[in-house]
C-alpha cells in the first residue's frame, strides 16, 4: 500500500484532525483519518498496513447492524460508553470504554456493534491489513490497565503481555499527565503512526520539518530513524494517544 503522498518532507505525514474526512446522519458521527465509504482520495489510502483510523460518536441505542468482513484485522478502542458486540463466530460481548477488542475476519465474518445504552458512546475503529489472507477468524477483547505516564502495550504478536495480531506491529496506549513528559519506546518496525485521541502534546528531538504540537483528532506518520522525535510533552491534562509500529 503506498502511504500518502501528502507530506512536507519524505519522512513525515501529518494529518490534522480538522482536514479528516467527515460523515454525519442522526445517530453516528464519524471522522476518517483515511479514504472510506464514500469518501475516496488516492492521496489517503492509509500508512503502511494501517487502512483505516475511524473516530466514531454513536447515539443511544443505534448501531451497526450485521455486516461482513473478510482478510482484515479490525481492532475497536473504546473511549467513552459502551458498545453490544456480536457475530457470526457466536461471541457476544459488551466493549466497555477502556477495552480493546481485535477481530480477526480472516475467510469471513458477520459482526453487529449497537450502543444500547442510554448514553453516546465514542470508540476508534482501526483496520490493519493481515500479513496473508484466507486465516481462520478470531476474536480476542481485553480491559487495559491505563495508568499515567506508562506506555501500554495493547497489540503485539511477539509481546505476551499484548494482544494477539497477524501481523508483525506494535500498538501501545499512553495516558500523559499535564506537564509530564515521556520518552518514545522503542520501535522495532521502520514506520509509526501517532493518533491523538485527546488532549495535546508537544514533540521534541525530531526534524525541523516535524509537527512540533498535536491536538485531539491529530495524526502523524513517521519513519522513526529518519524523523528522529525522542520525547512526548503533554500540555493538557487529557492527553490519551495511540502509538503504532508498523512493519
């Protein structure tokens, strides 16, 4: 997959949250990192095996029905509220915000997501293209321990502290205290994704053509040997961030 090509140096590509695409009915709010749906642009097709990046606000009691996927790993983080899963595969489950949920589709799989509570909820939904396609489907959901100023593993084929994945990245979770700063783990693929869920950090040790601050909504995409960012600074006291390692 070609990464997008809409950069200003070759080992960056930033995507302010504002420039996402959007999509919007009566029950769900959607923003998309990447091309999806309707919306298409060759320029943004994803980073890497990292496909999709959707930031979704679903109403009480609304949903998706049942649909199908297939050859693709489909990782849900919830962050606020809750979401009723369930699938062809039999597993029924509710994702309660601080949960983190992987879907292997793998040769096929049907699966319905419905909020039915009494309150919005709001998750990211994450499609990583499998290393080979035709696996069998599998399902795994854990709560993540979040706690300040500690990277947490959430995915990694090769961590036993970390979900399971077919594919060889890394996915870590970090919750930074205002004023607090953290240094970046190490990343044992050649590219890296950061995702703000909330808040806004400052950046140091990269190049002069690196994003120096990202808020809420906020993607950047950096090859880590060649943008050379060391250090995280939080200047909210919400900051809540994704980190991917992406072979």
């Amino acid at each position: 997959m070609t990464p997008p090509s809409n950069t200003c140096h070759p080992s960056l590509v930033f995507r302010p949250a504002q420039e996402r695409f959007h999509s919007a009915n009566n029950w769900l709010e959607s923003w998309h990192s990447f091309s999806f749906a309707g919306h298409h642009d060759p320029n943004w097709m994803g980073f890497g095996p990292l496909r999709v990046i959707n930031d979704d606000t679903i109403s009480a009691g609304r949903g998706f029905g049942m649909h199908s996927h297939h050859d693709m790993e489909i990782i849900t983080v919830m962050i606020e509220g809750e979401l009723q899963h369930q699938d062809s595969a039999k597993n029924h489950s509710v994702i309660q915000a601080g949960d983190v949920q992987r879907m292997s589709a793998g040769t096929g799989i049907m699966h319905s997501e419905i909020n039915q509570s009494e309150q919005t909820c709001r998750l990211l939904q994450i499609w990583i293209e499998p290393s080979q396609q035709g696996l069998e489907p599998a399902y795994e959901q854990r709560t993540i321990a979040l706690t300040d100023q500690e990277w947490i593993p959430v995915l990694d084929p090769n961590n036993s502290e970390a979900m399971a994945i077919a594919r060889p990245i890394q996915l870590w979770r970090l919750r930074l205290a205002q004023g607090k700063s953290i240094q970046l783990p190490k990343l044992a693929y050649p590219k890296a994704w950061i995702q703000m869920i909330n808040g806004a950090i400052s950046i140091s040790g990269g190049t002069a053509a690196s994003p120096s601050n990202l808020c809420q909504g906020d993607g950047l995409g950096f090859h880590p040997t060649q943008a050379k960012m060391s250090q995280i600074h939080s200047s909210s006291n919400q900051t809540d961030l994704l980190l991917f390692g992406l072979s």
